[in-house]
C-alpha cells in the first residue's frame, strides 16, 4: 500500500475505525522505511496531512533513540531543509520547521545545530531572495539560545532592512528572543540576556545606524519598537534596574529613546495624520510602546536636554491630541457606554490599561512631576476649552499653536481634549489655589452653558468629569455653586437619559462621596439621590449603580430613615424578583442577581440592624416564598447568607428566620445534600434557637436529614461535605436535648457511615469522634452498655486515624470527662492520650509557620478544616491541656499509677493561653 492511500485512509476516512487502522499502519510503514521522510515530502498532494505527519513520525521516531541513530536524523533533517527552500506555501513550512526544531532540540551534542548555523551564514551570504527565505525558516528551527556569534545574529538583523521579508524577518527575531528568554530548569532568563547583551546591542546598532540613514518609515520602526520592547520588557521583569544597568545593552537605550520620539512626532506630524489612524492594532501597540519607552527616557539625566527640546512638541502634537475622542470612543458613547466610561476613568486616573491614551496621561504626569510644567499645560489647555465654548476667545498662547493638528479640530473635539488634560492633571493642580480660581470662575461664568439641555452628550460628559476632578477644591471656593452641580449631576440619573449619562453620573458621584467629609456634599441630596438610584435598578446594566448604593448605605447610615431603606428594600427585592423571572427565559446571566443580594447581604453589618429588624424581614417574603418548591434558586444561598449576618446581629431567631429554616429543607435536594452556606445557618439556629428543637417530632426530622447529608453520596459531595453535618450533630447534642430516639438515629447513622468506604482519615477521625461526642452526651457515662458496638477495642484503634486540631482537641475533653466517670479507663488510654497532646503541641507550633502550605497536603481535610471558622461548638474555646492536667491530677489522688512517658511532664505545664498552647513554669514557695 504506498502512502498517498495510507494518508487519504488515516485522515479522510469517514469510519473512525478504518481511520485508526490507516494511521497505525501509516506509523509502521513510515518508522520502518529509512527514506520516509523523502518520500512523504515528494508527495504532491495532501501537504498539510502530509506535513503534520512529519512532525508526528519525528516526535515518534525521537522517543526511542536506539532506533533512529543521529546518521538518519542528519538525513531527515536535509530533507525537510531542502523542502524549506521549496515553493512549499507558509503553513506547510511552518509544519516542517516544528519537525527540524524537534530533531535539533534533541541532539544533544549539537551536530544539527553547528551544521545548519553554517548552512544558514551561506545562505544569507548568497543575497538570493530564495535561499535567505531557506535561511529564515531555518533559523526559527535552530532553537537559537544565545547569540554569541554575532556574525550570524548580525546577519538577521540586516536582513530586516529588506521589505519584502519583513514578515518573515519578524517571526524568525521573535522566536530567537523566545528562545533567548524562555524560562528553563537551572536557568537565569535575564542573566543569559546579560551574558549576550553584547552580542544584542551590537546587532541593534546596526539596526540604529540603518534608522539614522533613512527617511521616516514608519512600519520600519514600529517592527523595531516591538522586537526591542520584547527585549527590554523581559529584563525589567526578571532583574531590578540597578543590575540590568550593567547590561551593555542598555548603553543603547538613550539611542533607543531617541528614535521612538523622532518616529512619534514624525507619524503625529504628518500633514495628513487624523488620530483615527491609532485605531489600527499594529499601530496602537506600538504607539503605546514608543510612548512608554519615552516615559522612560525622558527620566535619564543624560537625555535631560533633549527632551527639554521635544517636550512641548510631544505635548501638542502627540499627547494633547491622543486625548481627542476617536471614533471608537463616539460609537461606544451611543452603543457601549459602559466601555467608554471606564476607559476615560483609566485615562484620568489609573492609567493601567496598555492603549495609547494611558500612556500619553503617564508621560503628562512624568513631564510635570520633573520640571513642573503645570502652570504651562494649564493654561493651554484652560484657553483651548474657553475658544472651544466662545469661537471669538484668543489669547497669545493659542497663536503659539494655532498651526497645531488639535487647534483644527470641532468644538467638541476641544472641549473633549482640554477636559480630559485638566482632569488628568487635577492631582498637581488641587493644591494651586491661583489655578483652582481660575478654574471655579471658568466654570461659574459658564454654568447656564453647561447646563443647557440643549448640548451634546460631550458637552455633558465632561463637564461631569471636571466637576468630579475637582469637587472639593470648587466646593471650597464657592460652596452654594457646588450645590447647585450636585443638582444638575441629580439630573443625569433620570431615567429618560442616555446611559451614557446616567454611568457617568454614578462615577462622578463615587467620587464625590469618597472624599466627602462629615457628609456635607451628600446628606442635603440624600433622599434624591437614592430614590433615582433605585428607580434606575429594574432595567440597569451598570454595576456600579449597585456599588454605588452600598456606598451610600455604608457611609450614611446614620442618616437613612425608615422610610428611605423601605424604598431602597423594595427597589432590590424588585429587582431580584424581575431578575429571577428573566434568567428563566434564558435572557440574562446571574449578575445582576448578585449585584442585587450584595446590597441585600451587607445590610446586617450596618448598625441599623435591630433598630429595622422588622422591615428588612417583611420586605424579604416574597423572595423567602420562593423556597417553598422543590426547584432549584440560583440565589437560595444569598438568602441564608443574609439571614445568618442578620441572626450574628440580633442573636435570637424571629419567626421569619424560623420559617427560612423550615424551607431551607427544600432546597438541600437541589444543592445534591450538601450544607454550603446552611451550615452557618444551622449553626445559628442551634445556637440561638434550641428551645426550637423541644418539638420532638421536627427535632427528630432534622435529625433525619442530617442523617441524610452524612450518609449521601454522589459526585457533587466529598467526605469534606460529609463532615459539616457530622459537626452539626455534634452541636445539637452539645446545645439541645436529644430524646432517645434522637439518640438512636444519630448512632445509626455514625454505624452506617462507618461502613461505607472511608477515603480520607480525617473523616474516619471525624466520625470517631462523633462517636464520643454521643458517649458525652448519653452518659450516666455508661458508654459500653448504652452504645455496644462501640467497643473498647474501637477506643483503643481511634488515636491512630486521629486528626490533629479540632479532633485532638475534642478526643482528648471527652475522654478526661468519660474517664472522670469510669476510671477503670484510665490504664488503658492514659499514655495514648498524653502522645496525643504531644502531637497537637508540635502541630500548632509547626501550623504557625506553615499556614500558607495548608492547601498542599489535602485539598478536602482543608476544605473541611476551612468549615471549623464558623462551627460555633464550645469545644473550639475549651482548653484540652487544663482537661487532662484535672482528670491526671484527679486520678493520682483516687487510683495513683506510674506513668513511664517522657512528655508527661511537658503536658502538664501547658495551658491555653488567648487560643495558643504556653509553657506555664510555676514557682516553688520557699520553705519558712
């Protein structure tokens, strides 16, 4: 059978099996054919099968080394490097140049290597279009790792000066710098850079020295940029600056910034430059790259005087106009506000994003903070926003750039522009009194422009912006004005206008109540503000409005009324409910729901709490009606969360919260009987409502379920799932009184547990001591008559599958007092106890260096210890060591034995001190 059938059988079979059978006896003809690499790649047909073949018989072939000697992998390797110099399309090469790679990565004495790096010289050296495109491919194959020979690594670099292979030059420069910085066992990535830094900087002067000869070529330079952007970025990553200073390679980088500002102001300069142009990919990474290699150059002392030439140039014609709104920004304005929003707020403000624009606020912000040119970029951009509102404005300083790209564009472009520079500039203007004067009377001279119904979205935007830059400082100067702005911001929230005004409002009043003192900006507007929040809640699809709403609740709290939080209850309970519905039909995600409930879920954390108990139950029922089905609520956990912070608060359960229990039971099917946040929940309740469980019948249901939860399994539960109803049997009986009845369910279902397959020894130390939590409780400590199959042999075998912590700690309380009521005990567990307090003392030493490995040793034993943080058993406060040091002290007096343990006399100088185990050294009273 020759391969082009084998090929057509192993991957155009329509039947999988005959599929599998074309490719097996496609591997087994191929590894036994010595040409097959040849003749595969003479094959005109099928060339990507066919090329992907090669890479998968070469992977094959190289995973045995006795059966492909390196005489054969020299031969392959000739083949595939001849068919790189074929007229073979790009895929298909690049296919054959992961096949090389392969056969190179795995000579380990580099035979390949030295022979194509030779290969690869010649090639380059033919100046033939062909053979330097044989030669690029080759070279990616090569896996070069340093760039010792300069020679060869010059030669690359020269031939990215040649247009036509440009693409290709790049790749090939990208997986060399790849390979240079990949990280690697026993492998320094910016110490090998270091290593070779001489070899890369004399490969970029030839670069340089090709830049200074040409004209402006802007695709040129920004493949530059990018390739040593890559470079530089990795070293800073991996070293801290004052090591990589060394590097000869940044010798060249005051060079380096040079050329990245002559290529910016050159690009920006153009007669026909419109910054729409930045919204091309290539060109907006590298923008931002030449921008952020500036921002550094522009701090080196060297380069000190020529930046002090180009800044103000850098400023109007790259930096001014980068803060124009692009076309991109006007249609998100309409169809994404939400973007818009929160990319001006990164401009102004972060500057954490990589696009053009937050690097061009970055380098304003370097240029001021150097050499203080605030009052400057000031005045600029303050005269360019009053001839933007007044046509018929000019001063002197706008004749300097009158020729300038930003001074030809519209109105709103100006307005856009200049506001964006005073906001972004607001942190070094606050303190100026003289320019925050200037600024207020601006804006108080223009208050009925601004708030003219009649302006664009622009206009509106902002000028919201601005009022938010600077709300303390106007606030400060005039603060009736002031008032009236928070007025017409109130305005914005209304629901008739665009989203994009209404986000921008709730932004400018986030910041406006961040740095609000003593509530004079907000508490004259409380009321209206909140009531328009909330009646934006049924249709929002902005998460901060919800944000917002906390905020407003965290932070007046003590001034919200009755009447304001049973509007605010009503509007999230409506939302919740419309939410709901929705998510039904499939119409929208879980989001908002959650946006919802954490307005909700915070309320008992604020000090209102008791005083409106009342209300913010009632306005729960209709959501708390919903778990009277079976169905599954995606929100049934908020609700315990919520009621379980109200309970943390008030400490008695109300008939609501009574009712939330009840149907919590509903719910457990949906959740695959597992406890999630009910476990807090039922904590509560036992802790706080014990008398509910005097009702036999239901304490005798709970207990059901909880036997159900404890015995359940499917593959949504872990034995960790398991363990939470174990501890909450074990509160009950600390907490309430059991019946005997009660009693018999919970030790059938510890029996049956214990006969299900156990994989975990922390559940099998769990149960165990579940076990003697029931001996406590059922005493008259009669233990072997009341619970039989819990034999003395199952005492004596539970140290072993002990787990440190909680189990020590409630092994060894139980056993002091079980012991204390049948000292025949005492002989038999004295010594296993005492080594269990020895363990728990090394564990809790060890724990405290070693918390954050916690996760490493058993995912399930700490999601299961995780639970412990809100169990609230009494045991979790008792002290084990104060436990035995009276059971020990009490059966020395009644029967004394000899205790042979050299850890005894540790044990009994240790008590809890503030939650820890301390060494207590008592001293002796010296005889009178």
């Amino acid at each position: 059978m020759d391969y082009i059938t084998l090929i057509e059988t192993a991957f155009h079979s329509k039947n999988s099996d005959q599929r599998m059978e074309g490719e097996k006896q496609l591997f087994l003809i191929a590894t036994n054919d010595l040409n097959a690499i040849s003749n595969l790649l003479q094959i005109s047909k099928y060339k990507l099968e066919v090329t992907q073949f090669i890479v998968s018989l070469i992977k094959r072939k190289l995973s045995s080394q006795n059966q492909y000697p390196i005489e054969q992998r020299i031969s392959d390797a000739e083949c595939i490097r001849q068919a790189l110099g074929s007229k073979l399309e790009m895929l298909y090469k690049d296919n054959l140049v992961i096949a090389l790679s392969n056969l190179i990565a795995q000579d380990k004495e580099n035979l390949l290597k030295e022979i194509f790096i030779n290969q690869v010289k010649q090639l380059f050296a033919t100046q033939q279009v062909e053979q330097i495109e044989q030669g690029l491919y080759m070279t990616q194959a090569i896996l070069v790792e340093d760039v010792i020979d300069c020679e060869f690594f010059n030669q690359i670099f020269l031939i990215g000066q040649i247009e036509q292979f440009r693409p290709l030059w790049q790749k090939t420069i990208n997986e060399i710098l790849n390979n240079i910085m990949k990280p690697k066992q026993n492998y320094d990535v910016a110490q090998n850079i270091i290593l070779n830094s001489a070899a890369l900087a004399k490969a970029l002067q030839v670069q340089l020295d090709y830049f200074k000869k040409q004209s402006f070529d802007l695709e040129q330079d920004i493949l530059f940029i990018k390739i040593v952007s890559k470079l530089f970025n990795k070293l800073i990553k991996h070293k801290p600056v004052e090591f990589i200073n060394q590097s000869v390679l940044f010798q060249q980088y005051p060079i380096i910034t040079q050329i990245c500002t002559n290529t910016l102001l050159k690009f920006f300069q153009l007669t026909n430059f419109d910054i729409n142009f930045i919204q091309n990919n290539q060109l907006k990474e590298a923008v931002f790259l030449m921008l952020k290699f500036i921002n550094l150059g522009c701090r080196q002392i060297q380069l000190f005087e020529f930046y002090q030439i180009r800044k103000v140039d850098l400023i109007f014609d790259v930096i001014f106009p980068l803060c124009m709104a692009t076309g991109k920004d006007l249609q998100d304005i309409e169809f994404d506000p939400e973007e818009y929003i929160k990319c001006q707020q990164d401009i102004i403000k972060y500057q954490s994003s990589s696009i053009p624009q937050t690097a061009a606020a970055d380098l304003l912000k370097s240029f001021l903070f150097l050499d203080g040119t605030t009052t400057f970029v000031f005045d600029f951009a303050l005269s360019i926003l009053n001839q933007a509102i007044d046509e018929q404005f000019n001063t002197d300083i706008l004749n300097l750039i009158k020729d300038k790209y930003i001074m030809k564009q519209s109105q709103l472009q100006k307005i856009h522009l200049s506001i964006s520079i005073l906001c972004i500039i607001s942190g070094f203007v606050c303190d100026r009194n003289d320019l925050i004067f200037r600024l207020t009377q601006f804006i108080e001279k223009n208050q009925a422009i601004i708030s003219s119904n009649t302006n664009s979205v622009i206009v509106k935007l902002k000028f919201t912006q601005l009022i938010g830059s600077y709300c303390q400082q106007i606030c400060r100067l005039s603060k009736d004005n002031f008032h009236n702005y928070l007025q017409y911001l109130l305005e914005f929230l209304s629901v008739q206008h665009q989203n994009v005004l209404i986000y921008q409002g709730v932004e400018t009043f986030r910041i406006i109540i961040d740095t609000d003192e003593n509530g004079k900006f907000i508490l004259p507007i409380l009321n209206d503000l909140t009531f328009k929040l909330c009646s934006n809640l049924q249709d929002c699809q902005y998460a901060e409005v919800f944000e917002l709403l906390q905020e407003i609740i965290t932070k007046y709290k003590q001034s919200i009324t009755q009447e304001l939080l049973s509007f605010i209850l009503q509007s999230v309970v409506s939302k919740i409910l419309h939410e709901h519905q929705m998510m039904k039909t499939n119409e929208r995600n879980e989001i908002w729901l959650n946006l919802a409930f954490n307005i909700l879920k915070m309320l008992p954390d604020q000090d209102f709490i008791p005083k409106y108990i009342d209300l913010i139950e009632t306005s729960m029922a209709q959501i708390i009606n919903l778990l009277q089905t079976n169905e599954s609520i995606e929100f049934a956990e908020d609700i315990f969360v919520m009621f379980s912070g109200i309970i943390i608060q008030t400490q008695r359960i109300t008939d609501i919260e009574f009712r939330v229990f009840i149907l919590s039971f509903n719910v457990l099917e949906s959740q695959c009987w597992r406890l999630g946040q009910l476990f807090e929940l039922y904590n509560l309740i036992i802790v706080y409502g014990p008398h509910i469980f005097s009702d036999v019948p239901f304490q005798l249901q709970f207990l059901q379920i909880l036997s159900k939860l404890t015995l359940e399994q499917n593959d949504r539960i872990n034995e960790a799932d398991n363990s939470e109803s174990l501890l909450i049997f074990q509160l009950l009986l600390e907490k309430v009184q059991i019946t005997i009845e009660g009693v018999q369910i919970i030790f059938n279902t510890l029996i049956k547990r214990s006969e299900i397959k156990i994989v975990n020894s922390f559940f099998r130390s769990r149960l165990y001591c579940t076990f003697l939590q029931l001996a406590r409780y059922v005493q008259q400590y009669q233990i072997f008559n009341v619970l039989p199959n819990f034999s003395r042999n199952t005492l004596q075998k539970l140290p072993q599958y002990l787990s440190k912590g909680y189990d020590t700690k409630l092994y060894i309380i139980s056993l002091s007092e079980i012991v204390q009521q049948n000292h025949l005990l005492w002989n038999e567990i004295a010594i296993s106890m005492i080594e269990k307090l020895n363990d728990q003392l090394e564990y809790e030493g060890v724990e405290e260096t070693k918390d954050e490995d916690m996760f490493e040793i058993n995912d399930i034993e700490a999601e299961a210890n995780i639970i412990l943080g809100v169990f609230l058993g009494k045991v979790l406060k008792e002290d084990e060591f104060t436990y035995f040091n009276n059971l020990y002290y009490t059966m020395q007096k009644s029967s004394p034995i000899t205790i042979n343990n050299q850890h005894l006399k540790k044990i009994l100088m240790t008590q809890r001190i503030n939650g820890k185990p301390r060494q207590v050294f008592k001293k002796k009273l010296k005889k009178q």
